[in-house]
C-alpha cells in the first residue's frame, strides 16, 4: 500500500507472479482481462506478460489513463510502452499532462524506452532538450514527477553514452532530489554518482534485452 497499491489487493509476491509469467508470456488476451479487474496484483501480472508491441496505442493510453500507483504507472505502463513503436510519442505526450500521475508515467516511460532502443531510434537533439527542461522544472515539479525525472537524467547518463558527459553535467547541476518515498525503504539515487557509478564499471551504454523487472 506504501506503494500506492489500494483495494483491492492481495499482496501476492512479485517473485510468485513471475512464476506465472513464465508460462504466460505474451498472452495479451489474458493481460488484457487481468488489469481491466482494477487488482493490483493482477494489473502487475498483467504488465509482466503482454507484450507491449502488440499492443494498440489506444489500448497503452488507456492503461496509463487507468493506472494507479507508482507501482502501475511508473513501473508496467512504462514496460508495455517501451516495447511499442509509438512508446516515444506516448510518452512526450504524458510528460505534458497535468495529471501528476500521468506526467510520471511519461518520464518512466523514457527511461525505460533509452534502457532497450537501439540509440540509432532515439532523437538525441530531443532528449537535450528535455534534459534541459528537467534542469528547468525538476526541483518544483509534483513529488513523483521528481522522482522519475531524476530517473530520467540517469538513464540518458547511462544508456546514451554521446549524451553522458551532458547529462552528467546536469545530474550535477540539480544536486540531491528529495522526494517523499511514502515510509517505504526505497532511496532517491543521486543522479551523478549513479552515472559515474556505472561508467566506473564499464558499463555504460549497454542496453538490456527488456525493461520488464
């Protein structure tokens, strides 16, 4: 519930739902049934196993319009949307929306999109611009648009390495992030050392074969 999860809901484990995800991978049918239900666990279970590509974009802003909770709208519907052609435009549309949890959606649906696009689909000079515009509006922006705009400016710092020296520049810039985590365990990762950490292990710029976690 910290989380944002809200009835109802059983609690069911991420690691038990994964068990099913294995054997329903790419059912998008079920996916489909599982989060128009409004159960948390279910819509997560949902989120595991469509495959986003497959997906209309009618049926993505529906789930983004539906969403709720970080745990939905920061984490599935920016899964679905990475794996979607229209993902990009999905997401500078969100990230507009005065909806706080839409505007957030919309920013984790760029990290997630820069964690798995090949950089030769990514408009770089955009990804400037909206660099600069998290400069801009980071630190009196809505408490989890902060949150996942900071993401943001970590995953360009790490996935595109052409823009890691800029996006290390603005990590800098913006400093320490201070978001109310909701009495969760969760931290808010400073931008610029989470940049650096990954550029110390060689590994930046190494796409993952899925955003889905």
């Amino acid at each position: 519930m910290n989380h944002g999860a809200k009835e109802p809901v059983f609690g069911v484990k991420i690691e038990d739902l994964k068990k099913i995800y294995k054997t329903e991978r790419g059912n998008n049918s079920l996916a489909k049934q599982l989060f128009g239900t409004g159960n948390y666990d279910a819509m997560y279970l949902a989120g595991l196993i469509a495959d986003g590509a497959k997906m209309t974009t009618e049926e993505i802003r529906g789930w983004a319009d539906t969403a709720y909770g970080s745990g939905i709208g920061e984490y599935i519907v920016p899964w679905v949307s990475s794996e979607n052609k229209e993902g990009y435009a999905l997401a500078r549309r969100w990230i507009d929306s005065e909806v706080d949890n839409i505007a957030a959606t919309g920013w984790a649906t760029f990290s997630n999109i820069l964690s798995v696009w090949p950089d030769e689909k990514l408009d770089k000079q955009d990804l400037k611009l909206l660099l600069a515009r998290v400069r801009r509006d980071i630190h009196h922006s809505p408490n989890r648009v902060r949150y996942t705009m900071n993401g943001f400016v970590i995953a360009v710092g790490c996935y595109v390495p052409d823009l890691k020296e800029e996006s290390l520049s603005i990590a800098r810039q913006i400093g320490q992030v201070v978001v109310d985590m909701n009495g969760t365990a969760c931290k808010v990762p400073a931008a610029a050392d989470y940049i650096v950490k990954v550029e110390i292990m060689g590994r930046t710029g190494q796409k993952r074969k899925t955003a889905k976690c």
